[in-house]
C-alpha cells in the first residue's frame, strides 16, 4: 500500500534551499510510489497546525526544513498516538538527518521516505518547549545569535562564522547544573553547557560524540574556562568529537537537568532561542516515531553511533547506567 505523505516545507529553510529542492522532492517521492500533498508553512505555530491536521488525517508528516521546525513538529505529533514523522533535510546544518544515516541530498532521502522504517526516538523539552537536538547556553547564545544573521551564502560555515564573532567579546560566565532535581548540583567558570538529546550541531560539530537519541538521558556537556587561544585551537575537535577527551570538557548525564547562570543568557536548540536562564531540560523517552534508515533501527546502540566506541575509550568509563551519573573526563 503506498504511503501517504503531507510534506510540510518552509520555503526559508536554508537561505531558500527548502524552496528550491520542493519540485524535485516531489517528484522524487511521486516516483517512489508516494502519494504526497504539499503545504508550506507560515512560521512554527502554522507548522504544528499543519501537522496536526495531517496526523488526523492518517499521513506521514514529512519536514523539508532545518532541524528547528522538526522540533516543533514532533513535539505537535505527541498529541496524535500513532503519528509518524519523516525527515528531508533542507536547512542549513541538518544534523539530525546526519546523525540517523539519511543522505544529506533531499532526492537520496527520499528513498527513507518510501522504504525506511519506524523507530522511537526521544526528544528534549526546555521549559516545556520541545526539541530535537541540542540545546546549549552561554557561549553558544552569542554564536547562534550571531550565526542567525549572518549571511545564508555562509552554508553550514554560519556556526563556525558565529563562534569565531562571539569568541572576541566572550567573557567566563558561572554555571549552575543539577541533575534529575532534587539531585547532585555542579558549578562551574566557562563557555557552554548543552543538554544534548543528539551527538551534533552546527553543522556537523559533535558536541556529545556518545549520545543517543532513544536511551531516554541527556548528555549535558560542559566546556570549562580555558583562554580564548587554546580554546579557539580546541574547535576543530569538535567536528571530530575528540574535544571531550580535553581536562576542560565535562560530560554528566541525566534525565533532567536545571541550569543556572550569574547573568542572564538565551538557550538556544537546533539553532533558534527556545527559554530563558533559569531554564529545566527533560528528555522525553520514545516521544515520536520517526521513519529511518533500516541500518538505523536494527543496529545496536553502539551500532548507531559510528563513533561510539571511540568516545567511550575517551571517557574511561562505561556509559552510566543510572540516570543522574556524572564523570569528569580525563586527558588522553
């Protein structure tokens, strides 16, 4: 029986790219096999609208969006027991494509589309706003802020452009972090902290290089006060995620986490402003069902993550077992 698809577009994902892979998308899927029914979307709110209408109708919501609107929309779709979500990349960084193994070529992905699989995923929720990768405050506030407005001709280059901006006024700030509240609280003088949901953002940047996306934790990073130079020379290791093997990178894990700050700050996840510091993060376990690569669904967790073996030699320890673990990692 052939799949029935509500394609949900926003036009300007990706400085136009959205707009301009729709045609092809379409008949890529119509050639597929797919019956699809096309809607672009005004802004977040009439995207969780159309979702929810398509899910009543018995469709597949497919995004062809950045990261952001895939967000909102698997939070709309834990309303509609039985709804499915397919992804299409058509922003900028497209992580979450990236991470489960879909073509980072909207044509190739639609073959996940037609022939992929079902499977559970978590998502992550900021005082009650859904989101799907990572959310992440301080440092990361003035990059995505500066990174929003830069110029679209930047490509997936945007992050980098904003962490290098922000990085020549950045002063420490002091971070607050409990995990699963009322739990263990750290305090730390630094750059960042993230609730990662998923191993990358940005771009390609793999924050938190053993995170998965349906283990039911955050893995909340935290980048400690180093100088502006030897923190510069570390941010190529974040694409590669060997930055956690750094004395100044600390990974915790917990179902939820409170973070604080001594100034105000504006969290950022997958790239828009999602809550105000004091903020509380939740990974909401198996919230959506998300169509995926077989490769994905069937494998192990350490399948799942091509660098997962690599980042738990890194952190010396096993994955923690109990939902508030916390572990300083060690230099290599």
């Amino acid at each position: 029986m052939a799949r029935r698809v509500c394609l949900i577009v926003n036009p300007a994902a990706g400085g136009g790219r959205a707009a301009r892979a729709r045609p092809g998308v379409e008949r890529a899927l119509d050639g597929l096999g797919v019956r699809v029914r096309t809607v672009a979307t005004r802004d977040i709110d009439h995207a969780r609208e159309l979702a929810a209408q398509a899910a009543g109708a018995d469709e597949i919501v497919v995004t062809l969006s950045g990261d952001g609107l895939i967000g909102a929309v698997a939070g709309a779709l834990r309303a509609h027991p039985g709804a499915v979500l397919g992804v299409l990349p058509g922003g900028r960084g497209n992580d979450l494509v990236r991470v489960l193994g879909i073509s980072p070529d909207p044509l190739q992905a639609c073959e996940v589309i037609a022939h992929g699989v079902e499977h559970a995923l978590d998502l992550g929720e900021a005082d009650g706003r859904p989101f799907i990768g990572i959310a992440s405050v301080g440092f990361d506030s003035e990059a995505n802020r500066i990174a929003n407005g830069a110029p679209s001709r930047l490509g997936n280059l945007v992050y980098a452009y904003g962490a290098l901006r922000a990085l020549l006024h950045w002063r420490a700030a002091s971070f607050e972090v409990e995990l699963d509240p009322p739990g263990p609280t750290h305090r730390f003088r630094g750059y960042t902290i993230a609730a990662a949901n998923s191993r990358a953002y940005g771009g390609g940047m793999h924050l938190a290089p053993a995170a998965l996306l349906d283990d039911g934790l955050l893995d909340v990073v935290a980048i400690e006060h180093v100088g502006r130079l030897r923190f510069l020379a570390s941010l190529p290791r974040v694409f590669r995620g060997t930055h956690v093997q750094l004395p100044t990178v600390r990974v915790l894990h917990a179902a939820e986490v409170r973070i604080a700050a001594d100034r105000p700050f504006t969290m950022f996840a997958d790239g828009d402003p999602i809550a105000e510091l004091p903020v509380r993060v939740r990974a909401i376990p198996a919230a959506v069902r998300v169509l995926v690569p077989a490769a994905f669904a069937a494998g192990s967790a350490a399948a799942r993550s091509s660098d997962w073996d690599a980042a738990r030699s890194a952190s010396a320890a096993p994955r923690p077992g109990s939902p508030s673990a916390a572990r300083s990692v060690p230099a290599p």
